[in-house]
C-alpha cells in the first residue's frame, strides 16, 4: 500500500469504531515493525480520547510516534518533532480538547481525519 491507501485505512479503521485514534494508526502501519499488531493494539488501547479523556495529545500522533520510534534506532526525538509540526500542519493543533473544539465549540479535525493526517504526516517525515 502507498501512504494514501494507509492514511484511508486508518481513516476508516477510526469511522468503523472498531479502532481509537492511536490503534488506527499503529493498525495501518504496523506491518513496518517487527512487533506483533495485537501487542501494539494492548499498548495504545490506553490512549483513546486523547489521553486523558481529550485533555491531552492526540491518540493518532502518539500511534504514528510509537512507530517512529521502533522503526528509527537512532534520532527518534528529531523526527518525532519533525512529525509533531507536520500533525499539527494538517490537522491544526496536537492536542485532543483543542482539536474536537470542547472549549470552543469549533473543531478543527474530526477523529477519522486526524488519524488519516497522522499517516500523512508519518510518511512525510520518514520520506
């Protein structure tokens, strides 16, 4: 699959409900790990609603940067940026509360995006 098919899986892997924000992602881009999908599925459940029930980051950044970091052994944290500026490019902030607008209102990103834009911005960083 290319990054687009990948960025559309985790986008209806997230619209199916079958899936939080962060498993996902960690679904669609797994196969690039040696680790087992249902170990990776245990590890990111905790990470639905934005950590901390949207008080947090955003489930689909964490699934992308947990990646990043089994698959880059050296200068994850450099790319891990590189990938949390390129996130918020596209999906207009990083944290859940301010993304779903629960202050606000307003959202910025609905879910199912913000786990297409995680794979974008995956890809983009790793390219």
């Amino acid at each position: 699959m290319d990054k687009l098919e990948r960025a559309e899986l985790a986008r209806q892997l997230k619209a199916s409900g079958r899936c939080n924000c962060a498993q996902a992602v960690i679904t669609t881009l797994y196969d690039l790990t040696d680790q087992k999908l249902d170990d990776l599925m245990n590890i990111t459940s905790g990470f639905a609603v934005g950590m901390g029930n949207m008080e947090a980051t955003c489930g689909a950044l964490i699934g992308a940067n947990i990646i990043l970091g089994l698959i880059i052994k050296n200068g994850t944290v450099k790319y891990s940026k590189k990938l949390h500026e390129k996130f918020k490019e596209l999906s207009k902030d990083t944290i859940c509360k301010v993304i779903k607008g629960r202050d606000t209102g307003i959202v910025l990103t609905e879910c199912d995006m913000c786990c297409y834009n995680a794979v974008i911005a995956f890809f983009d960083v790793i390219s």
